[in-house]
C-alpha cells in the first residue's frame, strides 16, 4: 500500500480529508484485527471508534516518514486492545451491558458469523497467546510486512519471526485437532 | 519470501484467512468511526496552544538538557565553590603601585581617591613652575 508523503503531511496537520482517507482506508482492518482479537463484533466496534479517536490525538507526534503510518496505526490498535483488557478485568461487565450494546450495533456480515469455518478459525486464533496472536494476526490476515510487524508490536525481527513460525504450528494443531473432534 | 516465516501457513488455512480478510463492517460503524473522528479534530482545535504538544526528536531533547545543564553548573560555581563572596583584593596601594591582599575594598577606594588628589597636587608643582614661582613671591 503506497502511502504518500502528502497524506501524511496533511494528517500531521489534522487535514479533514486526510482523515477521512485513513478512516477509509483502515476501519476495515482495525475492524477485523480486534475483531480475531477477542470475537466480539459490537466491541471491535466500540474500540475501532476508539482507535480513531486516539489516532487523531496521536498521528501528530508520529515520528518517521509515510512508510511508518500502518506500524503506528497497529501500535496505537494494540494499546486499544490493552486498554480494554485492563478496562474488563476491573469491571467485570455484566451480561445485560453486552446484549444492550449489541442492539445499539448490528453484528457484521451475518455470512462471517454463520459459518462455522470462520467460527473454528475464531476459535482458534484465540487460544493462541497474546503476543503470537497479535503478530499472527498483523502478518497472515492484514498482511504486514516482517519489518511492519516487528516495528507495530515493538519487538526485534527474530522474535517476531520464532513467535509467528510457532503461531502457524499451533494454530494448525488446533484447527486439526478441532476438524478431528467434529 | 523462502523464510518459513514469511510464508502462509498452509493452502486450507490461507483459504480460511483469506475468508476473514474479506470481514467487512456495517454502514453504521463506519458512520460511528467517522463522527469519532470529526469530534476528536474538532476537540484538538479547541485546544489551547499552550496545552498543546509537539514531536521533539530525543537526540535534541539531551543536547538542550546537556547545554542548559552545563550552562547552569559553571553560572553557580563560583557561588559553590565560594569564590565569589571574595572580594578583590587587588587595590591601589601609596605609590600607585597595586598591592595584593589589602582587606577592606571600601577602604581602599578612599585611599586610592586620596592618593590621586595628592598625586595630582605633585602634577601641578611639576608642570607649572611658574605657579609655584608666583606664589613665592607674593
């Protein structure tokens, strides 16, 4: 994805139609990465409006050149999902919360949740651990580069590499084991 | 792309993957994520400019540290160290001639003031012999 200098001039600027260019251009992302993260389609929404708000706080201090913006805007994804985590352990949100919020948002493409591949490949994405997930997630289903994701999560290549070659085992191990229990 | 790594997992997971890849969002989230958006630029427009931050790249950050600390270490110094509450004991002594280690610097300079009007009593006898010539003779 060629992202040009202009853009990102005109995001640091706080350009309106900028920001409509990365709304446009990553709320499907940021919507699928929290999404795998935890299944919850009504909460990926509540934190991709998050994600935005934080970004256009953030964007302005972002250092390094265009080439930079998908790492960042991962980065500033995955600081979402932490805070969100750290938000839940606290409150232990009650059940009627949830059912409330998902009438307030419709559920995603009903085709996604019916299926009950994606609903095994969910499942499985989610019991890895965090970190290899995170990184699985960055690299398989949004296609970052090595260097991307490495420079997202804020950890060396090699890491990057051992955790995503041992993701790619044991996902294929769960799904295996899943497709053998069915 | 030969590194284990870098390639996908497998033909029936990618195909999995690439059925997640194609998750879109409804039309109402994207509303959503774009009023997000419009009401966090217009809060950071509403922002006062001296609660507003910049990007500073650290490397300056510790130059600037390390000037105005070296800066502030050689200003307070000589306060430390004592040396400023000396005086200067470097004053004029009988003769014009400076002397060291003279203990009142007030008590210098109205020596000093003395001496010059004696000295400058001494220029007129030199200067003018025909002065001192007159006032003999009256």
């Amino acid at each position: 994805m060629a992202v040009d200098y202009e853009f990102v001039r005109g995001l640091r600027k706080g350009e309106s139609a900028a920001y409509e260019a990365l709304v446009c251009r990553f709320e499907a992302p940021l919507f699928r990465y929290f999404l795998a993260s935890h299944g919850d389609p009504q909460l990926a929404g509540e934190q991709s409006v998050d994600c935005f708000g934080d970004l256009v706080e953030s964007l302005p201090k972002m250092t390094g050149g265009a080439q930079q913006l998908r790492p960042f805007v991962f980065a500033v994804a995955r600081n979402v999902l932490r805070r969100q985590w750290r938000r839940r352990s606290r409150e232990c949100e009650p059940l009627a919360s949830a059912s409330q919020a998902i009438d307030r948002w419709p559920a995603p493409d009903a085709a996604v949740e019916s299926a009950e591949d994606n609903a095994r490949l969910f499942k499985a994405i989610r019991s890895l651990d965090e970190p290899t997930r995170n990184v699985f997630l960055l690299r398989f289903i949004e296609q970052l580069s090595i260097a991307e994701v490495a420079e997202s999560v804020a950890e060396p290549i090699g890491t990057v590499k051992s955790r995503l070659h041992r993701g790619r085992q044991r996902l294929q191990e769960i799904l295996q084991s899943m497709s053998g229990l069915s | 792309m030969n590194d284990p790594s870098e390639r996908l997992p497998d033909e029936s997971l990618d195909e999995l993957l690439a059925q997640f890849r194609a998750v879109d969002l409804p039309k109402e989230m994207r509303t959503a994520n774009r009023e997000a958006v419009r009401r966090a630029l217009a809060r950071r427009d509403r922002t006062l400019w001296w609660r507003r931050s910049v990007a500073v790249p650290v490397p300056l950050v510790i130059a600037a540290s390390l000037v105005l600390v070296v800066t502030a270490a050689a200003s307070l110094w000589p306060i430390l160290d004592g040396s400023a509450t000396r005086p200067d004991t470097a004053v004029l002594g009988r003769n014009g001639v400076v002397e060291a280690g003279a203990e009142s610097p007030g008590w210098s300079v109205t020596r000093s003031f003395i001496l010059s009007i004696d000295s400058l009593s001494r220029m007129d006898d030199s200067f003018c012999p025909d002065l001192l010539e007159d006032r003999n003779d009256t």
